[in-house]
C-alpha cells in the first residue's frame, strides 16, 4: 500500500493509527529514488499498463523527450526498463533483465560527454555504460565506459580509420597495500556505438599463486597486455578480460600507474590497432529492444 493510495482512501481507522502507518512508511522508503530537479516526483512513476512499481526511478529529457528509468524488483525477479515519451504516454525502449541492485546504482548521466544523458550502471568495481544514440534514440551497451581519455600525439587526437578517436581507459580496484589492482583498456567507439577494443593492460597476475609470494616481498607486479579476442578472467560472466599476451613486464608497484599506462600506449599504438575487434559484455540473458 503506497503513501499516495492511503491519503486517497476512505479514513476509517484511528488518526494516530493513520499517521503511524505514514512515518512507517516514509521511513522504509528512504532513499529509493533519485530523480533530476526539472522532472516533478509524480513523473518519474509513470509508467506502462500492467508492469509493478518500481524500486527506484530516474527521469531525463534528451532529445527534448523524456526518458523515464526504471528499477522493477519483487521476490523472484529485477530488472531495469527505458521508457521513451511518446505522444500523450510513454514506451518501453528497453530492458535489461541481466540488472541487480548488489553493490549497485543506476543513473542518467552523460558519460562520454556528448550532452545526451546516458545509462550508467555503477557497479563494484566499474562503471557499466548504455550510451544514448540520438539517432535511434535509444541506449547501447559498450560495458566499461568512465572516466573516459582520448589518446594524443603532439596534441592531436590518434584517430582510428582516420575518423574514430582512439580513447583509453584505467580502473583502479583493490588496494592490497604493496600493490593496487589496476587494469585500463585501450578502445573506441564507433557510429554505430560498438565498442572496438584493441588492447588491455593489467596486474593482475601479480595475484596468481606461482607470482604472489615473489611479488609481495619485493613490492613489484607482473603487467601483462592482452589483446581480443578476449575471454572472461574469472568466471563464465566476468568483467575483466583475458586474451593472448603479446607483452609481459616485471617492475616495481608504484611505477604502474596512469603516467606508465598513457605512455605505453603512446609507444605502441600503432601495432594494437589491427588487433581492434568489437567488444560484446558478456550476458547472461539479451538486452530487450522494443
């Protein structure tokens, strides 16, 4: 029973009773939706015949429409879904049934800096990306996707076909005190909003067992760049990547950092570009377009 359905219904229980129910209800509520100022709260609630609540929402005008995100949650079942403004009501565009709330939040947010509001799914360790295409006025997942450099030469931005910049990325995880997890990809995206890959670098085989113990005690890493086609490094689902290592290096923790990364890229560029393929997170059901 919601907060809006009890203040229309007919009172006939207690007014101490009413109100108690109320702050009950306020309290448990707390905190389960953002939602952009120039967007009023009964906006972001509306919604589809026949679909359930949701958990949280978000609202955006891109395009000059509106754009309404929605987290659907019961017992058996999570979700997100897109809903575009169309005439008088609103669409489903889109739904990810891959989405969970653990260690997890979900937003409009212009992440590639284009001035279209796009999908980011933060989770633990990374920023998951649905880029907004204004063509198709619909989101297109890239996986990671934050924090976003493009790649220069004397200035200039290395292009990819000569039309597509070149961009790289790093993500720093866990820090284990003589070291800190830390991989970054070099990629770009291209008119259709695929994400081509060309490369990632890592160490973290520093934390395989035949290299911790050596690792540790000298305070150095094991980084390796791998290029597609990648498979997932742990688990069937997983978000970091694996592939053929074309380049192994042994060096001190402290010196693999964003200064060492944007310099190897830099330096080998030109030879990890033919190795571009297009990069497709991995799932465990398929995006829903409508």
């Amino acid at each position: 029973m919601t907060i809006r359905y009890l203040l229309t219904m007919k009172i006939t229980a207690p007014l101490s009773l009413i109100l108690s129910f109320v702050l009950f209800a306020c309290k448990e509520n707390k905190q389960s939706f953002t939602i952009n100022e120039s967007i009023s709260q009964s906006d972001a609630f509306i919604n589809t015949a026949n679909n359930n609540a949701p958990y949280e929402s978000d609202t955006a005008i891109i395009n000059k429409k509106k754009f309404v995100l929605s987290v659907i949650k019961t017992d058996t079942d999570c979700y997100f879904k897109v809903e575009k403004e169309i005439g008088p009501g609103f669409k489903t565009i889109l739904i990810d049934r891959d989405y969970n709330t653990n260690n997890s939040t979900l937003l409009f947010k212009d992440q590639n800096n284009d001035g279209f509001e796009d999908i980011v799914w933060t989770k633990k360790w990374q920023d998951h990306s649905y880029l907004f295409n204004p063509s198709k006025e619909n989101f297109y997942e890239v996986g990671e996707f934050h924090d976003i450099n493009t790649l220069k030469i004397k200035g200039q931005p290395v292009l990819y076909k000569n039309k597509y910049p070149v961009l790289w990325l790093q993500n720093p995880e866990r820090d284990m005190e003589w070291m800190i997890e830390l991989h970054a990809e070099l990629f770009t995206i291209d008119s259709a909003y695929n994400k081509i890959s060309f490369a990632t670098i890592d160490d973290l085989a520093s934390q395989e067992r035949w290299n911790i113990e050596k690792c540790a005690r000298a305070n150095s890493v094991v980084v390796n760049c791998y290029v597609p086609p990648y498979s997932p490094k742990y688990g069937e689902l997983s978000v970091w990547n694996s592939g053929k290592s074309i380049d192994s290096l042994y060096m001190k923790a402290n010196k693999f950092d964003s200064a060492f990364i944007a310099k190897y890229w830099i330096r080998n560029y030109r030879k990890l570009l033919p190795y571009g393929k297009i990069f497709h997170a991995r799932r465990a059901t398929e995006l829903e377009y409508y």
